[in-house]
C-alpha cells in the first residue's frame, strides 16, 4: 500500500504548543487579556445556553462600523469571512460570469467562484507590481465580465494597493456596472488602507475578519458590508440563520472596543519581524523576497533558484526545528512551485527560531538531496 503523502496540519495540531506557527497569517501578538476576560464573564453567565439576537450584537455591530468607516453601508456577521466569501459569490454570480482576479491569490474564493458555476480569469501578477493594476483591470473586462476581486492587501504576495489604485479600480468598477469584491482581511498591516466603498459604495461588497487583526483566528468571527439592498440579496444564502457563536461575538466585542490601544504595536512588532525575515533570507544563496516590505502580516520567499521544492522545505522546516511555513503550491497553480510563505505576527522568539531553522534547512536539504539524474 502506498503510503499517505505527509499531513502538515495533522503533524502540527498534535503538537501545537511546540510549534511556531507561521503558516496561516495568523496574529500572535494581540494582549490576550481583554478577550480572556469578556469570554470567562461570558462563560460565567452561561450565555451559550441560549441563542445569541440573530442579526448580531448591536454594539458590535456598530464597532465594525466605526472600525471600517462605512457608517452608511450595512454590516453582516458570518463565521469567519470565508462564511460571507461564500456567500456573496453564490448569491451574486450566476454559470457564466467572468471574476478578473489575480494568480497567486487567496485561491479558496476562486474554488466558491467556480461553485456558482461562474469562473475567474486570472491575471499573472508574479511580476511588479505583484498586483493587479487598472490598465490591466480594465484591458481583461469581456462580454461576461461580472466581477473584480480585489483582495488587499493580498495573500500570499503581501503586496498592498495604493490609494490613488483602489481608486481607479474602483471607478472601472462603477463605469462598467461590475461588482466589486474586496477582501480587505489584512487592512490592518497596509501602509496604505484604503476601501473600495469609499469610492463605490453600490457596486462594493467589502469583506473582512478578525483573525488576522485582532487574532481570533480560532474563533471564527468576519463579515461583509454592502449596500442594505446588496446586503438583503447575500443574506439568503445565509445557513448561519441562528447567529454567529455567542462567545466569538462577545471577544471580537472586546477586542474592537480595545483596538485602538493595541493596534500600533502589532503592525510595528510585525514590521520589525518582516524586516528580519527579509535580512535571514538575504543570508542563503537563491533565496529571494520579491515584494518587501510586506503591506500585511506575511511575505513569500522564492526558493526557486535553490533547486528545491517548498514542500521539503515545509516538511523539514516543522519535523526537524518545529517550525511551520507553508508550501506555496495552494496559493498559485503557475508559481506555487517557486515559494514558501511565511507569515510573522509572532513574537521575537519565535523569529529567533525562524532565523535559525530556515538557512539551516535550505543547507541540510542541499547537501542530502539526491543529484538529479543524467539527461
Ligand atoms: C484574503 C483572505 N480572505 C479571507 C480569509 C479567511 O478569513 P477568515 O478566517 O475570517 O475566514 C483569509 C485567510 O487566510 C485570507 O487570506
């Protein structure tokens, strides 16, 4: 029988207090005590006995739209924004219709994209600037053109739009009659955070979350903002119909009300870790950081000049030091085969370990691997 191919994710939640995981873009640093404590009064209160008010806590509600700056559009809660991602798609795409996205992109939308029967038309942006621009927007649109994803800042690229482009997308957005899909996940980390809504509001579904921002990737707790109407035609395709998980309500409350107080430290720490991930990558021969600095909390290493697959990377990199990156080959069918991705809210220490396990790896992995055969 042959044997099952290597199980990161089960090797590394067997193991999960050991590991330092810079594999999801998830964000280590956010003070846990707030969050801590709103969840215990909650527990103590024995409030997930009961259902929580179905349309979500109002005074959350009102937070997303303070933290957004979308007083006029209508916040939606989901588990997670892969909840409202799959949502918006199937309620607004139907066989046929054309998405302009990008290739490497967060591929899971595509995937739901495809379940609507539509498809993506991938623009290849493994190039400056690692990002869609309008001309290009705008030279892709086609007869059955019904969509633009907009992911920005942009996993796994951590490549992040200036204003004046949001801008410009926008407006292609508006003169074209499309719908305009933007997953702002990472806004936090942009230098340069700009929504698409604020320059077209009616064709905008702006989609985000709080794993990455505010660290509760666990929880399982996004959303999207849209248009009442816009908001009306999504939320049929809403299965959550009791409400989002009271607990991961009641943190994310927590931790938007406290946001402003810790906010800077986490962009400036993650920053501060980008930089060294950049200076540990420019110690190993064939390594490359294409887009640096990171407009979000990871950044992708091209390993392809090394001769090595990512996968072994990954593998040696979590067996042997414990630290999990991830293989690139889900974020991009062209050039998955080139990167690793490492994402790096995380503390100092776990840097540390980067820093060691990463040149060490590339060298182990070069002097054992096997010489390719003759030709
Ligand atoms: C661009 C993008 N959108 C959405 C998500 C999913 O976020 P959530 O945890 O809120 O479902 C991710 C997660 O990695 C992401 O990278």
């Amino acid at each position: 029988m042959a044997t099952p191919p290597f199980d990161a994710f089960q090797y590394a939640h067997a193991r999960r207090r050991q590991i330092v995981w810079m594999s999801q873009n998830t964000n280590h640093l956010v003070p846990a005590q707030m969050v801590r404590e709103a969840v215990e009064e909650a527990l103590r209160e024995r409030r997930y006995e009961g259902y929580p008010y179905a349309p979500g806590d109002p005074e959350l509600l009102d937070l997303v739209r303070a933290d957004l700056g979308l007083p006029a559009l209508t916040p939606f809660l989901t588990g997670g924004g892969t909840e409202s991602l799959y949502m918006i798609t199937r309620a607004l795409l139907a066989p046929g219709d054309e998405v302009i996205a990008s290739d490497p992109s967060y591929l899971i939308i595509h995937r739901f994209v495809e379940l609507s029967g539509a498809h993506t038309r991938n623009l290849d942006i493994y190039a400056p600037p690692f990002r869609l621009t309008a001309d290009r927007v705008q030279a892709a649109i086609g007869p059955h053109t019904k969509m633009i994803l907009l992911i920005d800042p942009l996993n796994p690229l951590g490549s992040g739009y200036p204003r004046a482009e949001v801008r410009a997308i926008a407006e292609i957005a508006k003169d074209h009659h499309l719908l305009l899909l933007n997953d702002v996940t990472y806004r936090d980390f942009s230098y340069e955070p700009t929504l698409a809504a604020e320059f077209a509001p009616e064709q905008t579904v702006t989609v985000w979350s709080a794993s990455k921002n505010c660290g509760m990737a666990g929880l399982r707790i996004g959303g999207f903002s849209a248009t009442p109407e816009r908001v009306n035609a999504i939320a049929r395709y809403n299965t959550n119909d009791l409400g989002v998980n009271i607990l991961s309500q009641v943190a994310a409350t927590a931790a938007l009300r406290s946001k402003p107080h810790w906010i800077g430290e986490v962009v400036r720490q993650t920053r501060a870790n980008g930089e060294r991930i950049a200076a540990t990558a420019a110690t190993v021969e064939g390594v490359t950081v294409p887009v640096h600095p990171s407009w979000a909390n990871m950044t992708i290493l091209d390993v392809s000049a090394t001769g090595l697959s990512p996968e072994a990377i990954q593998e040696e990199m979590l067996k042997t030091h414990g630290v999990f990156v991830r293989a690139g080959n889900y974020l991009s069918p062209t050039h998955g085969s080139k990167f690793v991705r490492v994402s790096f809210s995380n503390s100092p220490g776990d840097l540390d370990k980067f820093a060691t396990a990463f040149p060490e790896t590339v060298h182990r992995l070069r002097t054992h691997a096997p010489t390719p055969p003759a030709a």
